[in-house]
C-alpha cells in the first residue's frame, strides 16, 4: 500500500520533469526550431502565414524540415544565417509541392544562430558550402523563432 501511495505522488512529478525538458522531441535527443514568415518592417510572425518545423538530432546531426504555406512548386534553400561577419551555409535545396508543402530532411553539425527558408532562387551555394545571397527578399521567407545556441527568454510560439 505504501508503494502505492508513493507511486502515485511520482507520476505527477515525473510529468512534470518531462514536460519541462520538452516531452518526447527531449526524452529522444531531438530538439526543435519553429519557423515562421515575419513581416519585415516589424519582424512579427504574420498570423496564418506559412510556417515549418526543423526538427534536429543536435549530437548525430539529422535533421528533417517540414513547412507549409509556401508558393506552390518554387525553389527553396534551407539555409543557416551568422550575422557577424555575414555569412551563410546552405543545409539543403528542395521545391514545394502543387500545395506550397517542402520537406527537406539531412545531416548537419553546426546548431547555433540562425535558421532560415529562403527563395532557392535568392541564394546561390549548394549544399554544404557557403551561400550567396543574390536578392533579398524577406516576405517569401520563414524565420526562425529564436537564434539557436543565445539565451532567450522568449515565450515559445504556438507550433504549426
């Protein structure tokens, strides 16, 4: 009985232990960054625009992106954004479907700073070199929540 009693004041706790480190994306070893389109004057997410997913293995590297709310069949690069000095690394290159859906899965080491789904058409670079931006064009692109590896005591967004 009184391991019952026990039992029963653990499962809450332990609950609570889980939800705090993230459920299962953290019980598993994989983390997740939301992406979003913002409106570049201010830099809001725009409220049912399009949105992704990246969910990443931060230790063995794989990583799989999935958005939605793109322009349908259009070229689009995964790319990671280091503002100081500027520069760039393209992940991936994919093109949406007749529904404006991408989904780019990979391996990649370097989980800090930005992330970003730009215009395959605004960057040049294959993936895993560097990237050169050829226009800049922020309204086709999804954004990251937060810069990845800097504190943030941001509230988190709802997911897509």
């Amino acid at each position: 009985m009184r391991f019952v009693l026990l039992a029963a004041r653990m499962v809450p706790a332990a609950l609570l232990l889980l939800l705090a480190a993230g459920g299962s994306l953290a019980a598993s070893g994989q983390k997740k960054l939301l992406l979003f389109a913002k409106d570049p004057s201010t830099w809001s997410i725009v409220e049912g625009g399009a949105r992704g997913k990246l969910v990443y293995h931060e230790v063995k590297g794989a990583y799989q992106l999935d958005a939605s709310g793109l322009a349908p069949r259009a070229p689009y690069a995964l790319v990671r954004y280091v503002g100081s000095p500027p520069r760039g690394e393209v992940l991936a290159r994919g093109v949406s479907d007749s529904a404006g859906r991408l989904s780019l899965q990979g391996s990649w080491r370097n989980w800090t700073s930005k992330f970003w789904v730009v215009s395959g058409e605004d960057v040049g670079g294959s993936p895993g070199s560097a990237a050169s931006l050829k226009a800049w064009r922020p309204e086709r692109y999804l954004f990251e929540e937060k810069p990845l590896g800097i504190p943030c005591s941001c509230p988190e967004p709802e997911e897509p």
